[in-house]
C-alpha cells in the first residue's frame, strides 16, 4: 500500500533554476526509503516540498491520498509527520527534557502526560536521567541527535523524515546513530523517508534507494543492486562512494 506518492513533481525557483524535474515515487506503508545523491541533485528541496515548505509548479504530493495542495486538509497531512533535522535544531534555552517535553505538547495538553511521554522517549533512545536537565551546549553531538530524535517521536508520528542524520558525526558516532534509527524505524512500524549523500547509510538504513541527478530520480532500487544497473550515472556514484570509504 502506497503511503507517499509523487507524481510527475516540477520545482523552479523564481532565478529561472529548474531544481525537480518530473519526479514520480511511490514510497510503500512502512517502508524505509532512501533519496541519495549528490549535494545540490534537489534532495532537500524535494523534502520541503513533501512539507509543503515549497510549493510545486505542477505534479502532486499525496500522503495518504491527500495532496500537499489541499489547504482544507493541511493539518491533517502535516500531522503526520515528524523530522530529525540535519543540524538537530534543539532550543538552546531548554533543557534536553523540555525540549522534549514541548514537542509532546503539540498533540497533548496534559503536562504530566507530556512529561512521561518525554521521559520515556528519551530513554528510548539510549539517553540517561543524568543529562535531561542539561542544556544541548553541555552534552555531545551523538548526545544532542538522540535527543532530537527523542524530540521528533515524541508525537507518534506515522512517517519519520530524517536529512542527513550522520552528518557532522564521527564515524563511530554515526555507525551507533544508524543503528538507533533503524531500531527505531522498526519498534514504531513507521514510514521512514532519508536523505542523504552517504552510501553506507543508505546500505544500512535502505528497504529501497532513489537516486537523484540534477532533480530528476535515475534509479530506483536496492543498494545491493546499484553495482550492476543500467545507470552509468548510479554504478559511477556507487564506486566512488566505495573508494573514499576504503
């Protein structure tokens, strides 16, 4: 069953730069899917175009069957999702549980409830009591996106959008973020959609990859299949990808 459709999805920008050209995916109910590509290929446009961020020129969005362009309906569509930003995007004058804490009262009022949701996500996430009450300059990058990601699930979404998880990460730091988001993507059955450059996160995290090039998807596959398609452009990512990582 279909969760995120785009259909024939154009983006220009008011410069005369033309950066989604004809995108059409079909991302599955529970799957974990993966846009990669070079920086500046579309794909952080291609995700502020899902949140209705940017508007496309033509095509359609549909999650759930309802449009981005259904402003009737935009509460429910936007409801159901949830991000873990790049740069994680934690309020510096909150502590990590408050921060915590405010996501959760977006979709309840009880603050008791809030807090025990907050509490319990955090934990979740491989964070200890010690350090809720510290501010995101006093714990550790891997610390500040566990807590980001505690953030971004606190409201139960039914899809999680992650940009660029692992990046400004060590690589040890990375490996045990990638495990924790895929941990994550299977304890809540949710629909998972990532972007990212980095081919070893796609391996990882990847039910299926979407490969972009100068806005337009030139393959869609599994990692595994990338070394032998058609594309020259996918086999050319997929080397160098593998030889900077030797």
């Amino acid at each position: 069953m279909s969760k995120i459709v785009f259909s024939d999805v154009h983006k220009t920008f008011d410069s005369g730069l033309h950066v989604l050209n004809s995108i059409s995916l079909n991302i599955k109910s529970g799957e974990s899917h993966i846009i990669l590509g070079q920086s500046g290929c579309g794909k952080s446009v291609l995700l502020k175009c899902l949140l209705g961020i940017f508007d496309i020129d033509s095509g359609d969005i549909t999650v759930d069957e309802i449009s981005v362009k259904d402003r009737k309906k935009s509460n429910e569509y936007l409801r159901k999702f949830s991000i873990l930003f790049q740069g994680n995007a934690l309020f510096d004058s909150m502590t990590i549980l408050e921060n915590v804490i405010f996501s959760a009262s977006q979709v309840n009022k009880n603050k008791f409830e809030c807090r025990n949701i907050a509490e319990e996500k955090l934990l979740a996430v491989g964070l200890e009591d010690s350090v809720f009450n510290l501010y995101p300059a006093e714990i550790s990058g891997g610390m500040q996106k566990r807590a980001a990601l505690a953030r971004a699930i606190a409201i139960e979404p039914e899809i999680l959008l992650f940009d660029e998880p692992t990046s400004g990460l060590d690589p040890v730091t990375g490996g045990m973020i990638c495990n924790l988001l895929k941990d994550t993507i299977e304890y809540l059955g949710v629909t998972a959609l990532t972007i990212t450059h980095d081919l070893k996160v796609a391996a990882f995290l990847a039910d299926r990859v979407s490969v972009l090039n100068k806005g337009c998807v030139v393959w869609t596959g599994c990692t595994e299949e990338m070394e032998d398609c058609h594309s020259d452009f996918v086999k050319n990512f997929y080397h160098a990808s593998n030889a900077i990582s030797k």
